[in-house]
C-alpha cells in the first residue's frame, strides 16, 4: 500500500467560505456519487448496515421535510438522543441542512441531567431509540417547549415512528442557504462545577475579515454589543470554562509560492540595507498576555530559525532566537503569506486550565520583525571543590 500522508498534508488546504453547511460540507457534495461509501456500523447483538453518501443524504432529505411538517424551522432546537448509529448521522445531515440546530444529549443522561438540557436549550423535537425513551417519557409533561417526540425502533403511543416519518417525506430536500457563521449545534458542560452551559458552536465563526475585527471568541458570559455565545467557553476538567481558541483557522488572498516569498524576502532586506533577513522554519509554542492589567504583549519560541543572506551566501542557522512584540504592530507589518496550509497542535494554558488547541495558516512575510537573544544562564562551576566535598573525602581515605 502507497503511502501517501505527506503528499495529503501538504495539499490540504481549510476552505470554508462565506455561505458554509456542514450537512453538504460532509454529505452533500459527496452524494452524486451513489457508489460512494460513508460508513459501516455493527452494534453489539452484531445488526450492521453500511450506507453510502446518497443513502444518508436521501434518508437526510425525508427527514427533514418530515421536520419541516412537524413545525420545525430555522434555528429552532432538536435534540438528539442517540448512541453511534446510521440514525445519528442521518439526523445531524437532516437538522444542518435546514438551518435548525443540533442538541446532542448523551444516551446516559438521567431524567434530571435531560429535563434541565432539553428546557434550557427549548427543543421542540426530540429524536430517541428504547435505551433514551424512558428517562425522555419520565419529564415529558415537564417540558415546556417539547412538542414531538420521534422513536427509532420504537413502539409507544404518543411517540412518531421513525421508518413511518421518512416513508412519508419526500426524497428531495432543498438545502437552505446558511452563512457559515448561523448557528449550528449546542452542547452542554457537564455541571461540574454548577448547572450546565450551553455553548451555541456556529457552522463557522469569524473573527477577523481583511484587517477588521467582526467578533469574539465567546462564552456564556456576553459583552457589549456581542450578547450571544458562539461556543467557544472551554475547560480543563475541575475549572470553570472561558473563552478560550479551539481551531484557528487562518486565510489569506494574497498568496505567494515559497520560492517566491524567498525572494521577496530577500527583495526586502536589500531595501531596508540589512546584511541578512530571517526564516523560521518551525516553532514550539509561546505565550501572550491580553488582560487589561498587563502588557499587550507576545513571545514565541522559534526552534528552527536560518539567516538568509542578501549576497547569496547559503543560510546560516541562528541559535537561541525568541520572537516578541505586540500582537497589533506585528500585525500590521505583514506583506505576503504562502499557499500551503500549516498545521500546529498544543495545548494552551489560562485560568481555564489547559486544553489542546489547533491553527491551520500559511507561511507569513513581514517587513519587521522583533526578536531577542533566549534566556540563558551566566553561572560558571566553582574553580574550587566546596570544604565540605574535602571532607568527605578525608573522611573516606582514613
């Protein structure tokens, strides 16, 4: 078997435009295809069934045209009450499509843990299989927004049958048209802490759109003129969430090849009248400060860093190299960036804990740039033996 991982991480590229879905980011644009296979799922009684993309797309399409007969629009809340089954994914492709939203709700979840959720989040339609039905049918007259209940390989009055919906429903479905930054899904802390939250986790959030801020990470805490959560509150088991990053994805339209950022870079240096400019290759991580009571300030800590010379001497590697600055100055220096998607993955820590977290960007020119030599320590070893050594080894030789 070809191997084939490197040529794939260098080509992949994050393309999440303005007008963004994830049923036909996932399913859709994969369905024309009916010989295209999605999954296979087997269950502990050893049922299986394998699906292809156009067979959870068209079961999809029936959904959520039976969705819609039920009353369910955009933005309105259906829960999902399902363990890993072909039913699960069929119904996040039918609820994402519609432009309603997704509230995923562990099959564990006691009555009291599904009663605070389900009110809290105000869904009209829940989606359960017999493990999740009694715990649901328990608080059923204590939900005030529950409208519908849908049962997968259930039986009950009161309680739509799921084969029976999509028999129904038509076989196609007109995908709506969501920016990428409607909301999508709610997923809820576990209370830990004090009653859960609920963070709204949008298709796609925006934050910075050629130069200008558009908004924030956000938790449950709201901030003037930005009152919504866009699920971005986030923990190490034991703290409290904030708003903390999770996948950064950073894009850039004006894109430049590596040989061509090389030599813009070179370009550059012989402008400014400087011997040499700077590469760096491949970074460990850094720190920042963003509070109000310190510094807007940054440090990152470069592992492999090269002097590229304006003369055409070969790069010269560079030792002990820290880059530091403010993030709004070193922001504006910025000239070109490169076509390929780079990927670091860490972990980062705040008053949250520490939690991992992803960015996706391209290689990035800037016309200055801060650095300063690494901290290192000054202190030599003692030319003498302390008295105490000497002791010791008059005490061994007698």
């Amino acid at each position: 078997m070809v191997n084939r991982y490197d040529e794939l991480y260098r080509s992949f590229r994050w393309d999440v435009p303005a007008r963004y879905n994830i049923a036909h980011a996932c399913c859709g644009q994969w369905a024309e295809d009916r010989s295209r296979f999605a999954l296979y799922w087997e269950d502990e009684s050893g049922a299986t069934a394998a699906c292809s993309f156009w067979d959870i797309q068209l079961a999809a399409n029936r959904l959520s045209n039976a969705l819609a007969a039920l009353g369910v629009k955009r933005g309105d809340r259906v829960a999902i009450m399902l363990p890993q089954r072909p039913e699960t994914a069929i119904a996040y492709v039918a609820i994402f499509q519609m432009g309603a939203i997704a509230l995923p709700l562990s099959y564990l979840f006691g009555p009291d843990a599904l009663e605070y959720r389900l009110e809290h989040a105000g869904a009209s339609v829940a989606i359960a299989e017999p493990a999740t039905l009694p715990n649901l049918l328990a608080i059923r007259d204590k939900l005030t927004n529950l409208q519908h209940i849908i049962g997968v390989d259930v039986r009950e009055s009161n309680v739509l049958d799921w084969k029976s919906l999509l028999a129904k429903g038509k076989s196609t479905f007109e995908q709506v048209q969501t920016q990428a930054d409607d909301p999508a899904l709610i997923v809820y802390t576990s209370g830990t802490t004090g009653p859960p939250k609920g963070a709204l986790k949008a298709h796609r959030v925006m934050m910075v759109d050629h130069g200008v801020l558009k908004n924030f990470e956000m938790s449950r805490s709201p901030l003037v003129g930005f009152p919504h959560s866009n699920g971005h509150g986030r923990r190490q088991l034991g703290a409290s969430p904030v708003s903390r990053q999770g996948n950064l994805i950073v894009e850039s339209t004006k894109t430049m090849t590596n040989a061509q950022l090389r030599a813009k870079l070179i370009e550059l240096v012989k402008e400014q009248h400087k011997p040499y400019g700077l590469l760096i290759d491949d970074i460990a991580g850094g720190f920042t400060f963003t509070g109000r009571g310190q510094p807007q300030a940054f440090q990152v800590q470069p592992l492999v860093v090269y002097k590229v010379f304006a003369d055409g001497r070969p790069d010269e590697l560079v030792r002990g190299v820290d880059i530091v600055g403010t993030p709004l100055a070193s922001l504006t220096k910025i000239v070109a960036t490169g076509e390929t998607q780079e990927v670091f993955n860490g972990y980062c820590g705040a008053e949250s804990g520490s939690v991992p977290v992803s960015a996706a960007a391209p290689a990035i020119l800037t016309t200055e740039l801060e650095v300063q030599k690494k901290e290192s320590s000054t202190d030599r070893p003692p030319i003498l033996p302390s008295p105490a050594q000497d002791a010791a080894k008059s005490e061994g030789a007698q």
